[in-house]
C-alpha cells in the first residue's frame, strides 16, 4: 500500500494536529512529554482507552498552560469546512462588510447541503431550519456575535429524529468518532476538548473575516446537554 493508498486513521490526524499545536504555542518538543502513551491508539483502539488517554493528557496540557491558550491549541485540532467554498462569501463581505450578508449565504449553502448533499425529506428540513441549527448560526447583532448550533452527525441524522431515548440522541448527535462510542460513560472527557469542534466555525469565520475571532463553547453532549453550541464573538 503506498502512502496515498494509506487509509486515514482520524486518530492518528487528531493527534498531529495536537502535538503540532502544542509545540508551536509551547515550544518545540513539549507535546512528546504530554502527548506520551498516545502513538499507539488507532481508530481501531477501544472507545474507553482513547478517552482514558484523553482525560489524562488534557490534565497534562492543563498543568502547563493557562485555559486561554489551552483552547486556542485544541481550536487548532477542528476538522476545517472548505477554504475553496467560503471564498464567495469572503468577496462578498470584503466587497460590503456586511455580516448578515455573509450568514445569509453561509445559510443557502447549509439549506442545500441539507436537501441536495443529504437528500433529506422538506419536512425534515424545516425541522432542523426552525431549530437555528446549522453552520451559519443565528446572529446578534447588537452584541456583535453568532451563537451556532451543530446539527446531528449527517450520517446519524435520520436515526437520530426516530430516536427517543436522551442518551442515544446524544451518542447519534456527536459529531467526533474519537467519543460517540463514550458518551456518558466514565471517565468524563472536560468541556476544553470541545474546543475542537469549536475550532470548526472559529475557522469559517477568520477565513472570511480575515481577522481573529474568539470562541466559547456554551453547551456541549459530552457534558451532558442536548446539542453543542457555540458562541462566535466577531471583531469590534
């Protein structure tokens, strides 16, 4: 199998990510002494060992950085949308500076994903649109900020508006395969790990705006709430 063929472990790419962003903020080297007993997890490891392993290398960054620079490391870690499909509504915005223009387009292009990359029924559309789900978010403008609501993994969706009990929607709703398998079981990863999903619309926005924003996790299915939600604070 050559290195193209090689199948792609999302472990082994979340760790790089990681250790790649602790040595850049920590200096060179320091992810080997908080990232150690991580080389030999797969996505083929135990839910509970790579949670386990997790928890505890977490505690390892959090005793050398302060939780400010703890989340800008693990915002790092995010599974990106695509820089090639912003960059209308980065012209747009360039062009007018005009946020609700570009939450606007952010917003067709998820109603489309929706009916035509995810087939989905209209009925099941308008459940999701009535909610506020999606990447585009809801926007406050008097606070200048745009609080966004992931929706269920894409490929749980369906199963998870047939499901009824709470902990399995949450397990359907997650969108990271590192702890689906782990949710609600013990050890409890910390809210800080969600940083990386948080990373994912920290990025839509910086590559638009072209500036930094800050994110906050609000609500979060590892911790127990029913849908993850995050607060994107736009530059002044």
């Amino acid at each position: 199998m050559t290195p193209q063929q090689k199948k792609f472990d999302f472990e082994e790419n979340w760790q790089n990510k990681l250790s790649k962003g602790i040595d850049q903020n920590l200096g060179e080297g320091t992810s080997q002494e908080i990232l150690v007993g991580g080389e030999s997890l797969s996505d083929e490891s135990p839910a509970s060992e790579k949670i386990t392993w997790t928890c505890q290398a977490l505690d390892r960054l959090a005793q050398n950085t302060d939780e400010k620079t703890r989340q800008e490391i693990l915002t790092e870690c995010a599974c990106q949308y695509p820089v090639e499909d912003l960059q209308d509504v980065k012209t747009a915005y360039r062009q007018n500076r005009d946020v609700e223009q570009a939450i606007n387009m952010l917003q067709g292009k998820f109603e489309a994903f929706l009916r035509e990359t995810l087939d989905l029924d209209e009925k099941l559309v308008q459940i999701i649109l009535a909610k506020g789900w999606g990447v585009a978010g809801v926007w406050d403008a008097e606070r200048n900020r745009i609080i966004s609501t992931k929706i269920p993994k894409s490929g749980f969706l369906r199963q998870y508006f047939d499901e009824n009990d709470p902990l399995q929607k949450r397990r359907y709703y997650c969108h990271c395969p590192r702890v689906r398998d782990g949710v609600d079981d013990e050890p409890v990863l910390p809210l800080s790990y969600c940083y990386c999903g948080a990373g994912f619309y920290k990025g839509i926005w910086e590559e638009i705006l072209g500036e930094p924003v800050e994110v906050e996790m609000l609500e979060s299915v590892i911790q127990g709430d029913e849908v993850c939600k995050i607060k994107i604070e736009l530059p002044k």
